[in-house]
C-alpha cells in the first residue's frame, strides 16, 4: 500500500469522527440527548397559529424546511431587547441571502405589539421581512409557546402562567423537523457568534 495512503486515510476518518453534532433538547433544564428514543413522541414545537408584521397568518408550517432561531421580546422594552433586536440582526445579516434560516422574535406585550407597531419596528430595526418575522397574536398562546415548547427561561418559567411576565435573554435554536438544539444568550456576543457556529451545523446535517 501506498506510504501516504494510510495517513490520509487516518485523516479523512479523524475528521469525520470528529465532525460537530448538536444535541436535543426535550426538557427545561436542556439537559442534552444525542439519540431521539422515538421522534414521533420526541419533544417539538407544537402547531399553532400567529401573525407576522405584515398582518400574514404564520403558523408550524411556515417552518417547514428551515431551521429557526426564535426570541421573545417587546418593542418598547428599555432593557435586554434592544441588544437582543441587534443581535438578531448580526444573525440576519450573516445569513441575509440563506433561505434555509428563518428569524422570530415573539411579542410578550401583544397587546401593545399589534400589526402597525411591528411593521415600525421592522422598518426602524431594518427588519428583512423575508428572514426574519415578528410576531403578535394571542397572549396565552405566546406564552405557552415560549415557556412550554421552546422552553425559553428554562426551568424558572416552564411552570408559569401568562400572568407572570415572560422575560428573558435567550435564543433558541430549532431544527428543521421543530426540534430544540440550543439555547444561547442574545446578550453574549460569543454566545451569538457559537449560534452562527450551531446554524452551520445544523445546515451540514
């Protein structure tokens, strides 16, 4: 056999034994899974039913084929949000051409955050509408979507009902079958850049 065979052949196998995997996640305290036991019982991201920014229903099935980061947010928050708002947009642009990826930022003040108010806010925060949709509709539902689905304050809020205010920092990662891969800290810009890292990853799969 060849002397240099052998070592590239070590190599290619490294490399492939070493290619990054993201793990699951099917409860609030995100303790990671590598193997899904059943994926038809695994936990995901329910059905439901919102609206976009440009008064368009969105639902589960305007995620089909991509792979989600999803926040929750208000746009009058004088706090975390608007470096959240500006994280989600670093992650816009470096996926802005993708049509793999899809941005949401969820509304916790529905009630305030109606149509022409995101529709400013995606115009004032240069918002593409084609990447990245904000979201209003029903409180309850954004609620119980946050904290019991996308598990986005973790253990802390998982128990709560929507008249406790949901707040938080985190982003998550969704697959492309609405599976939780990740859970980052919109405010961290290292988290936000091992984010980008993860969607790659999950693009890979």
């Amino acid at each position: 056999m060849n002397k240099y065979l052998i070592p590239i052949l070590f190599l290619m196998l490294s490399c492939k034994e070493n290619k990054k995997q993201l793990p699951f996640y099917d409860t609030p305290d995100f303790t990671p899974k590598w193997e899904m036991a059943n994926k038809h019982t695994f936990h995901k991201i329910r059905p439901f039913k919102l609206i976009d920014q440009e008064n368009k229903s969105f639902t589960e099935k305007d995620l089909e084929g991509k792979i989600c980061v999803a926040d929750f947010i208000f746009t009058t928050c004088p706090g975390i949000c608007p470096k959240m708002t500006s994280s989600m947009a670093d992650i816009q642009k470096e996926f802005i051409n993708d049509d793999e990826l899809l941005l949401l930022s969820h509304s916790v003040t529905p009630e305030k955050d109606n149509v022409p108010v995101l529709k400013q806010y995606a115009i004032d925060k240069k918002v593409d509408y084609k990447r990245w949709k904000l979201l209003t509709g029903d409180k309850n539902e954004i609620y119980d979507l946050g904290r019991r689905y996308y598990f986005v304050e973790e253990d802390l809020g998982v128990n709560s009902d929507s008249a406790v205010f949901l707040h938080t920092e985190n982003f998550v990662l969704i697959d492309k079958n609405r599976h939780i891969r990740g859970i980052y800290n919109g405010l961290d810009p290292n988290s936000i850049q091992n984010l980008i890292r993860d969607i790659k990853v999950l693009k890979a799969e």
